[in-house]
C-alpha cells in the first residue's frame, strides 16, 4: 500500500485554505433527504434550517484539525423532518461543503442538539470540526 505524509504545518495550511475560501459569514443549511454525490450537485430534500454563521466561522487549525467558532444557532427552523445532511455555501452562493448530519455523539461530521425538526423550533450546532490526516 503506497504512503503518503504530510506535516502538521502544511495540513494546518490546507486547513486554513477552507475558510479564506469559502468567505466570511457563511451560509448552512440543513436538509432531510439524501445527501447528493458531491458539493457542485443539485440540493435534495427539504431545508429545515437555514443561518448565516459567524464572520469567523472556523478557528485557525492546530495539530491538524479545525473546529467551529462561535455559537452556530437558528432560532426558527424552517420546516418539519428529520436533518440527514448538511451544505455550506459561499457568499456567492457557491456549495462548497457538505457532509452528513447526527446527533452530539452520533459520528456525523457534524452534530447538533436535535435531529428531529419543527418549524420555528430552536436549534444548534454543538460540534464541527474537520482533520487532516495522513495515508
């Protein structure tokens, strides 16, 4: 099997690289259904949250990882379902990320309080990070 590593330093770059990227002031948003294959793809599902996060939304990358800063909350959600998935999008509009949706502890990349949605419910986002490992 081939190997390939990186050091810490360059893997907090690429890190880092993700939030100057993406922009400032990002917006997340939440969906039921089925994640599509890629970020470029077309959304699915319901929106049953939406929110503009923090000017800095991510903490410079230590040791590899980087984790959100600052509360990541919707006082209202928008629709009733089940969260399955999550996007993020540039203030341009761009789908830059994604990735699945679970409760605190529940292996999703990311967590929040509660899966299972109301409209005008409040939520939050109680954990989000993303590693840079090696092969």
């Amino acid at each position: 099997m081939a190997k390939f590593q990186l050091s810490t330093r360059v893997r907090n770059g690429m890190l880092n690289a993700i939030p100057a990227t993406i922009g400032a002031a990002p917006t997340l948003k939440i969906f039921s259904g089925t994640m599509p294959d890629n970020p470029g793809a077309a959304d699915s599902g319901t929106v049953l949250a939406s929110m503009v996060l923090p000017s800095t939304w991510l903490q410079q990358a230590v040791s590899g990882t980087i984790t959100m800063t600052g509360q990541w909350e919707d006082t209202s959600a928008d629709n009733d379902g089940t969260a399955a998935y999550f996007r993020k999008y540039s203030p341009d509009g761009a789908c830059d990320a994604q990735g699945t949706v679970s409760l605190t502890g529940g292996g999703g990349a990311m967590t929040v309080d509660n899966v299972n949605f109301r409209a005008g419910q409040d939520f939050k986002v109680t954990g989000f990070s993303i590693i840079a490992g090696n092969l």
